[in-house]
C-alpha cells in the first residue's frame, strides 16, 4: 500500500510508502530523510524529511524495537535487507 489516509485528532493524515533512509544528526538533532527506491541504478526519491530530538529519536527507536519484536513473535521472523 503506497498510500492510505488516516484520521488522527481531527485530521486528515497522509500515508506515503518508503523504502530508502538517510539518516544524521547535529548536537541538537537528528534528521531521517524517507523515501522510494525504484532500482539500484536509479538514484532514490526523498519525499519526507523528519527532523526531532535527540530524545524524541531515542524513544522512536525504542518504539521501533518493540513493534519489531512484537510483529515477529505474531507473523515471524523478518529478514534483513542489505544497506
């Protein structure tokens, strides 16, 4: 699914697909760029930019972890992809 909308407090949320990241920080912040990766000779389109805290990072991290952890105990194993 490339695109969804959600309802999140009153608004309209849009979804978007991605499956290329560039990651990096300052002393105050981290950025993650998201984006589509249509082929290895292809360079990737980067339509999001997310930038937060070091904190904020910290705590998606872990967030992350736990959804990880808790998708492979109820679908399975996910392997890894190359970076």
């Amino acid at each position: 699914m490339s695109c969804c909308r959600v309802r999140v407090r009153d608004r309209t949320v849009e979804g978007r697909s991605a499956n290329h990241f560039e990651m990096a920080f300052t002393e105050s912040e981290f950025l993650v760029d998201f984006g589509q990766s249509y082929g290895e000779s292809e360079a990737a389109l980067v339509h999001t930019r997310i930038i937060m805290t070091p904190q904020s990072a910290k705590t998606l991290s872990r967030m992350l972890e736990d959804l990880v952890e808790r998708y492979e105990q109820s679908v399975g194993t996910i392997g890894e992809r190359n970076i």
